[in-house]
C-alpha cells in the first residue's frame, strides 16, 4: 500500500540499542548455551547504565528475548536459551532453579 509506514518492532529495537546493556551483536543466535550466558554477563558487568545488578540486568535481557521471541522460536532454539539461563545462574555463582 502506497504512503503505508513499515512495521517496526520495539522488541526489536529494544534487543539491538538497549538502555541499559550494549548487547554483542547475534548475542541470542549462538548455537552455546555458555557463549550467550558469557556475552551477557560480560555485558552486564561492563554497563554503568544497568539499574540493578549485573545478574538481575543479563537476566532480565535474556528472559525478555525469549519472551518477545514467544512462538517464532523453534524448540531447539528455545532448548538453547533456557539452558543459557542455567548458565547464567553458574556464571554469577547463583544456584540454579531446577
């Protein structure tokens, strides 16, 4: 349709060029659960922008992913990133929920 804006997603958006952390690009595409849990763990120890702490920030960032991303992920993908959070969790010394 002529004059119609493009759809943009502030899920999107907010992943890319978040407030509080400055992402590694493809953070939430690694195919290891650990690579993402150290990208964001390092990203939140290196952000002075976070409002909590740097546990709760990477937490935070990588829940809302999965949530935002809700039924476009395939299971496997959805495996990878549940099993980053029990990474995160040993990667800040936090004993794991399960």
């Amino acid at each position: 349709m002529p004059g119609k804006a493009p759809v943009q997603k502030w899920s999107k958006d907010v992943t890319e060029h978040s407030n509080a952390l400055d992402l590694e690009p493809g953070v939430f595409s690694h195919e290891r659960p650990k690579e993402i849990a150290a990208s964001l763990k390092h990203s939140a120890e290196a952000s002075g922008r976070r409002h909590g702490t740097p546990f709760k920030s990477a937490m935070s960032m990588l829940t809302f992913y999965i949530n935002r991303a809700g039924r476009n992920l395939s299971q496997r993908r959805l495996k990878v990133l549940e099993a980053a959070k029990d990474e995160l969790r040993a990667a800040f010394g936090k004993r794991s929920k399960r």
